[in-house]
C-alpha cells in the first residue's frame, strides 16, 4: 500500500492543474446536448417487447432545465457528482413530455472467456465481468489494444469463435436465451461494402435478402435506415466511387455498415469500434447519429480505444477493461470520480478517455524506461512518470470495495429476477429469393465495373487470336495431326491459366459473402448458386468469342455440329476451372498465395495432361494415379481431338488409308468410340459440380472454424485478437 500511495502522489503532483470532477461543476461543453426534436424517430421500434421494469422514462419538467434519466440508482459516492442537472434547451411544444423507449436490456455476470494460446500468461482474456444495458442508452467498452473489447462484444452478441469457451451467465429480458434472428446486429471493425453499388442499392439489396414482404415496404426500411443514419446527401453517390469521383469517406462507410444492420430494426446493436480510422469529425457525428439512435429505443453497445472530450460525453456508461480486468463499470461522470478517488484525477486540460488509458495502458512504461534519461526545457518527463501496473491494481481494488460495484450487483439481481417477454424471430426471405438478389446484384455489379471484365475479354481475345495464328495454315494432311494436337493443347491450357485473372473478383465475392454469412443474411448453397448464375453469361461471352476465333484461324472441320461441341466443351472448362479457383480462394483468402498455388495446380495437370508423354505412358504412382484423372485438361483435350478427328480418314500413298483415331494413337490417348467425346463432356461436367460441392464443405468448414484442415490452411483467417 505505501508502494501504492507513492506512486499515487507522485503522479498527483506532477499534474499541478488536476482536480477531481467532483470539485468542480462540469461546463455545458463537456456534455454535447440534444438539440429540439432530437427525440423524432425515424425508425420505429414499437414491435419491441414491453418490459416495466427496464423502461426508462425522459421527462424534461417545466421550469427547470435538466433531463433526468430513471435509469440505475446512484450510489452514494457519485451522488455529488449526480446532483449536477445538465443545461438543455426548453422544448416550446409542450411543458412535461414523457416517452417511453421500449427495447431490450442485456446483463452479464461473471462473464469469463478463455481461449487458448491468446495470452502470455493466461488464457483468459475476459475476467469475472458484471455489467447491463438498459434500452436508450449507450454503453461503451473502453480499454487498451487486447484488453479483450471486442472479446466481451462477441461474448455477449453469442458470436464468440468455437475455440473460445465462455463461463459466466449473459441475460436478455431477464432470460439465458440466444438472441432469435433479427433481433440483434453486429457490426465488424473493418466493414465489408461493395464499392460498386450506391448507398440506396447496397441497402437495398441488403433488405431483399434478409427481410420477407413486398418490394414497397422493403423500401421504406431502406429510407427510414439512411435517416436513421444521416446519409440522406450521399444516398445516390457509389460506395467506392469510380475513376471521375472519389468514393465515400470512412465516416460515411461505418455509418452504411451500421444502417445495413437496421433494415431489420433490431432490438440490440453491438458495433466493433464505431471510432476505428475516423477523425475528430467523423467520430463526432458519428456519435451524434449513434444518440439519436439510441434515442428510439435501440440498445446500443459499441468498443472504443479512446475519444475526445466531446464524445466521451456522449456516452451513458462505461465498461473500462485493462488486460481482461474490470476496473470500472457506470455512469461516464462517476467514472472521474473513481479515478479520482483511487488518487489519479484527471487533469483539467487532458481528456477522460486519455486520461484513463494514460493510467491502464502497460505500453507506457516502454515510454518511461526511453524518457528516464531524457529531459525537456522543463526538466524531467514527469508528467509520463507513473507505474501502469500500480496503477491498474489500485483502480481494481478500489472498484470492487466501491458502492458503484454493489450498484451494478443491485441492478443486475432487478434486472434478472423477473422473466420480461422473449424477443421473437422475424422472418426470412425465402431461399430462391435470396438466390435471384445474389444473381442480380452480381450482374449489376459487373456492369459497374465493365473494363475490368472486357480487359479479361481483350485478354483472351488476344491470346486466342496469338495462338491462332501460330498455328494457322495447317492443311488437313496426315502430317497435320501432331501439330494440331499441340494447337488444342495450348488453347486449352493457356486460356485456363489466364483464367487466374478473375482471383481478385473472387476474392471479393467471398469476403462479402462472409460478412453477410455471418449476419445470417446468406448461405453457402445460395451464394454458390448465386455466383454460378451470375458468371455464366460471362463465361459463355468468353467461350463463344474465343471458341470460334481459334476454331476458323487453326481450320477445324467446317460442321456446325462440331463447332457447338467445340464451344460446349470449352465452356464447362472454363466452369470447372471456375469452381477450381472459388476452391483456392475460400481456403487461402489470399490473393498472392491464391494465384501462387492456382499455377503449380494447372501446370501439373498440363504436365499430366498426356502431351508431353501419352498418359498410359505417365509413371503409375502420383502423375497417372490421382493427377492425371484429375486434370481437367485430359478431359477436355480428349473431346476435342475425338471431335476433330473420330470418323475422318487419312491416306497415305496411293492406295492405303487410315482412320483419325490411329493417325492420333502415336500423339494423343483417345478411344475409338464414336461416343466418347460425349463421355469426357459428362465428365467435365460432374467436375465442375464436384468443384462446387467442394466449395460448399469448405464454407461450411469455415462457419465452423474447429477444422483442423482450416487451421493449417487458412493463412488469412479473421481470428479474434482480444481486442
């Protein structure tokens, strides 16, 4: 303890301007008040579940000047703090205005998460947490980087990752109950957008797939959410912008990220650092909006590292969290007091928020031991010369002996002794309806950004016509067939390994899709048959273009029936090539190692594709058996050449003639059925689906996380940092 109050003076009297909160009324800057008709709603919240016991009533009383909010007693020691009413302008409509906000309130006891291998010394990254939330309010988690914010976010929204294990109780209305669809959004740090699409479109497209009924009323959801969300200015504009115009601002996308979340107007909305990457006046009106919101009845929980003074004074509670600990749940304003009580009051010029993590933040005493032996123009670095770790002890054992701690006890045992009325599941959009959006919205988003898809047309166009002309000139001799043979390969083989140039599409569509999974907007069967929907018009564009460019420059045989098989057997190609990728992409998640291991892919199944050596010549082990029955150049080249050369005959001499398939027998392994071309086309065909089905088991891998597979393949898996 002495150890504790030195440190505890010695930080007080390098803060000569400090004083306690509670010495001081708090100034009307402090406090970013509600304007009039703050309290308009523009989403209505009034299918949310009625609970007296939780409902907070906002009564502005005539003659006075102070909002006084019902909500958790004051404890004794904050009642000097509390007894300061905060200015608010006067309401001219009427003299006593009461409302109710109905919702949804949420309280945690004991809360402990453990997750193995996240930190040095322990596995536990949330410790005996107790807090609640009440409908109105906004309650922020605030701490350091791996304090364990967002781990206690994802705890209490049920979405904590399948290595975690949570022990403690979490209630909702009084009740250990799951949060039903709809009734609850979350928001990631990092939003997921599609840059191509309009605010107005991308919410949208967002209602179609998550709420059931008739166009018009998704429509007025999707205008009540960009009120709700102030984006009415940038509605029309482009998430990502173009070429001529600048895309939306960081601001501007967190609030789309959180407006997709209110088309289904939830009860309780968890949002991953609202603040992350936004500057001053960003965050500002983002808190703002956030208020307003809070105003209709959401519950709003959110993480935060720190804020200005202006924000800080937005929020209705704090959660303080320092490497797992609570240090401090409440009120904003008693939390100064607590610091100040512990003996490290927040200076009058510094703001809360940094002030707090000035104290929990171990990363500072990296900045001690630098500064010890450096001086400024006023002497020593005083002012940064205090041990977090005294500092972290005192303020936890002076919560947990405080009378705020036995408030928080006393309104979670209110909360939770009476049952208030389940949430009830909305509906769903049905599964074709979800498969028609996806498949739209992905043609539209290809229209949007046209020259990246005719660059990839332009691209196979000029390889094809290279090739082509290479290989023109050929005659229809028997001298002819080899050289042929090599033309087929190298079309089919080069205009597959172009085919990489679509990873980065790809990769794209898999990170919304997993963000919208995530949410429960969408599925891993409906996504795939989305995606196939929408890349078959391109694909068929691509092997009809090409198809023919090769088929008339190298002088195939002139029937109409053989150029349809040429261009269907070229098309399925490009399909199974398609799900090949899509199979790479999901498992790596990165664009670098996905194009890296898609090229060692095709130029072993080109190696194996019986070119270079006809495959019942291939060494049995590894290059016949799996490789070469699993190239899908093998089958594709196969009906080609059966194509071409099955039925034709080749004279040699004067007299004598030989069929296609022994003029081939010496170059190529192919049957002398007349049918088997028909054969290899089927085989492509149930590739391309086995691929697909592939892609499925590895999304659904994915939703679960427990694989072992994925924890040694994904190198870019969105893990949980403890933030």
């Amino acid at each position: 303890m002495e150890e504790i109050k030195s440190q505890s003076d010695n930080y007080r009297s390098s803060s000569s301007s400090a004083s306690s909160p509670a010495s001081r009324v708090p100034s009307s800057n402090f406090f970013y008040l509600r304007k009039p008709g703050s309290l308009r709603q523009p989403i209505s919240f009034e299918d949310s579940p009625d609970w007296d016991d939780t409902d907070i009533e906002v009564r502005v009383e005539e003659g006075g000047d102070s909002i006084h909010a019902a909500t958790t007693p004051a404890s004794p020691s904050l009642s000097k703090i509390n007894s300061v009413s905060l200015p608010s302008p006067p309401l001219p409509e009427a003299t006593v205005v009461a409302r109710k906000i109905t919702g949804a309130s949420i309280a945690w006891k004991d809360l402990t998460v453990t997750i193995k291998g996240k930190r040095k010394y322990s596995d536990k990254v949330v410790k005996s947490s107790n807090g609640y939330a009440l409908p109105g309010t906004m309650t922020v988690i605030m701490g350091p980087a791996k304090s364990g914010k967002s781990t206690l976010l994802r705890a209490l929204a049920g979405r904590l990752r399948d290595s975690a294990k949570l022990y403690g109780e979490v209630f909702v209305n009084g009740k250990k109950s799951r949060f039903p669809y709809g009734s609850y959004g979350f928001v990631e740090r990092e939003p997921t957008l599609i840059g191509s699409l309009t605010v107005r479109e991308f919410l949208y497209y967002s209602a179609l797939l998550q709420l059931p009924g008739f166009f018009c009323q998704r429509k007025s959801v999707v205008e009540d959410a960009i009120l709700a969300m102030s984006l009415g200015d940038f509605a029309n504009k482009l998430i990502g912008g173009h070429c001529y115009m600048k895309g939306l601002p960081n601001g501007e996308r967190r609030r789309v990220s959180i407006a997709r979340e209110l088309v289904v107007r939830p009860h309780i909305l968890f949002i991953d650092e609202p603040l992350y990457h936004l500057d001053s006046v960003s965050a500002l009106l983002m808190m703002v909006t956030l208020k307003k919101l809070a105003s209709t009845g959401c519950t709003i929980i959110f993480t935060i590292c720190q804020s200005s003074t202006e924000v800080f004074g937005l929020f209705d509670r704090i959660c303080l969290l320092s490497n797992g600990n609570t240090l401090f749940f409440g009120e904003t304003l008693a939390c100064l007091q607590h610091f100040s009580n512990a003996g490290f009051p927040c200076p009058i010029m510094q703001s809360p928020s940094d002030h707090f993590l000035r104290a929990i933040n171990t990363e500072f005493d990296r900045i001690i031991t630098m500064c010890k032996n450096w001086q400024d123009d006023q002497g020593d670095f005083s002012s940064v010369n205090m041990d977090t770790a005294v500092a972290i002890r005192t303020l936890e054992a002076t919560y947990k002996s405080s009378a705020d701690a036995a408030a928080v006890e006393t309104m979670i045992l209110r909360l939770t002794e009476k049952e208030g009325p389940s949430l009830k599941s909305k509906g769903k959009a049905s599964n074709v309806t979800r498969i028609a959006v996806l498949t739209w919205r992905s043609l539209l988003i290809m229209s949007r950004e046209w020259k990246f898809y005719l660059l990839r047309l332009v691209l196979y166009m000029l390889l094809t016509l290279c090739i082509g002309t290479v290989f023109s000139g050929l005659g229809n001799s028997l001298s002819s067939v080899v050289t042929r043979v090599a033309a087929i390969f190298v079309f089919v083989s080069f205009t597959s390994l172009l085919s990489i140039a679509g990873v980065p599409a790809q990769r794209k569509e898999i990170k919304v899709y997993a963000c919208e999974q995530s949410n429960q907007h969408s599925g891993a069967l409906v996504f795939l048959l989305g995606q196939l929907l929408s890349s078959i018009p391109f694909l068929f564009l691509i092997s009809i273009s090409s198809g023919l460019v090769f088929y008339f420059l190298v002088e195939l045989r002139d029937a109409f029936s053989l150029l349809m098989y040429f261009v269907l057997n070229f098309f399925i190609c490009l399909l199974v090539n398609e799900g090949l990728m899509l199979a790479v992409v999901t498992i790596w998640q990165d664009i670098f190692w996905s194009i890296l291991t898609l090229v060692c892919i095709q130029v072993l199944m080109m190696l194996s594709a019986g070119y270079f050596r006809i495959r019942s010549a291939l060494p049995g082990p590894v290059w016949t058996y799996p490789i070469s029955y699993i190239a899908f150049h093998t089958y594709s080249i196969q009906g080609l050449l059966e194509n071409e050369y099955i039925g034709t005959s080749f004279a040699v001499g004067q007299v004598r003639t030989i069929s296609g398939y022994q003029a081939l027998r010496s170059a190529y392994d192919i049957s002398p059925d007349s049918n088997s071309k028909w054969g290899n086309l089927l085989v492509l065909f149930l590739m391309a689906v086995g691929y697909r089905i592939l892609v499925f088991v590895l999304l659904q891998l994915r939703v679960r996380k427990n694989s072992f597979f994925f924890r040694i393949f994904c190198c870019n898996r969105n893990t949980n940092n403890g933030r």
